[in-house]
C-alpha cells in the first residue's frame, strides 16, 4: 500500500529544496485565489483539517482591526479552540501586511463598540489550549504587534516591520504587550521598543528573539500554511 500523499511531500521536501520552493509557492497561489479572492469578510477562516488558517482581511486599512474585526477574530478563535478536529492555527493578513493596529478613524469617530470579553484586538484575552502560529510579512506594529505576541509562534520575512508605532503618538500598548514583550525578549530590549517606538526588521526582530523562524520575502505566509499543513497533518498526536 502506497503511503499517504502528505507524507510523500514530507519526503520530497527534505530530499530537494527546488521541488519544495516549487509546491509551496504553488500551494499558497491556489490558496490565494480559492479563499481569500472570494470573499468579502474582514476574517477569512480556511479550515485544512487538523489545521485552522485565519486571516484579516481588510487589506485597504493595512489590516487594521476595528470592532468588527475584532469580534469576528475572536469568533475565529472560539470556533478554533471548541473544533476537535482542529490542532493548530496560523493567523495572517491579507495583502502584504500582517496587522497595522487598531483602525484610529474608528477610534476618533468615537463608533469603537466592543463587548467586555473581547480584547481591542480581538482574541488577545483568550487562554488557548492549542497553538496558535502567526506568519508575518509587511507590517505587524502597535495593535497588530500584540497580536503577534499573544500567538505561540511568529514566523517572519526578512522585510517584515514589527514595532510599538502607537508610542510616537503618546499611544501605550494596551492589550496585553507590555507583559508579553519583556517575557519574549527580556526587559532591556523591550524597554528599547517601547519608549522609541522604533521599528526593527524580520532579522533584527530574530536576533533578538522576538520571532521564531526567517524567511525570505514571499516565504512566509506560503511557508507556514503548507509545511505547518503537512507537519499536523502527518501527526498521529495532537500538539
């Protein structure tokens, strides 16, 4: 009996990195036109059995969360944790940024409505039983850095931007970052993000323990959603 098709990629991609380049890049052009082209949400939520790919959707704004978007993230993140079928997740953004923030034109419109279980942005309240992977390309500042804390793991581009941006406007971490950060990369590095609101690239950000894994541009989000799918995928145990 011939083994299953997962595994057999698994194998390929160990023996010969073109080939796996070639299938990842492939993988991530079907994705891209198959979910997120389709629909108009401000979440995508793409179910790969064991795994969940959720994505913001709101390209436009560079991602940035409002009320809507968070409560739907959240939503997300609830049907993800109470889905047995489900291991692992793999939180994006659409279009070349992973999250800029909170939308500020929601925020001085003064029309920001959001329940008292829900985090500014979104699921960043949440106690999670399963890890929750986040693939960074473009921008992940301010809010959107939180959100990157608050996964288990970060998987950036080189190019990527990650910084506390709100700190140039008077503007403090307010969901969860300023706890998260020091215990990522210690207080003196996190003091250093926080009081210059500087922005540090994908390499700088991996040196100083803030991501998990580099990539180069236009890896990451491809990089993550199939090897991430195959790894839970050939996994007779839940993670």
């Amino acid at each position: 009996m011939s083994a299953p098709m997962p595994i057999l990629l698994s194998n390929i991609f160990k023996s010969n990195v073109k080939i796996r380049n070639h299938l990842i890049a492939s993988f991530f052009k079907r994705h891209a036109s198959s979910v997120e082209s389709r629909s108009n949400s401000v979440v995508l939520v793409t179910k790969r059995y064991p795994l969940y790919l959720i994505g913001i959707n709101r390209p436009e704004k560079r991602n940035c969360v409002n009320s809507e978007t968070a409560s739907e993230l959240k939503k997300a993140f609830e049907n993800f944790a109470e889905d047995s079928q489900a291991n692992a997740a793999v939180l994006y953004g659409v279009g070349g940024t992973f999250c800029a923030g909170y939308d500020l034109q929601e925020i001085s419109s003064g029309n920001v409505s959001l329940s008292p279980d829900i985090g500014p942005m979104g699921p960043t309240r949440m106690h999670l039983r399963k890890p929750v992977v986040a693939a960074i390309d473009g921008f992940a500042v301010a809010g959107g850095l939180e959100l990157a804390l608050w996964c288990d793991l970060r998987i950036v581009e080189e190019t990527a931007v990650l910084g506390v941006f709100c700190r140039r406007f008077g503007v403090p971490l307010i969901d969860g970052g300023t706890v998260r950060l020091p215990k990522l990369i210690g207080l003196a590095r996190a003091l250093d993000l926080i009081l210059t609101g500087r922005g540090v690239n994908g390499r700088e950000a991996y040196e100083m323990g803030l991501v998990t894994k580099l990539c180069k541009k236009g890896e990451g989000n491809s990089l993550i959603k199939l090897c991430a799918f195959l790894q839970w995928r050939d996994s007779d145990t839940s993670v």
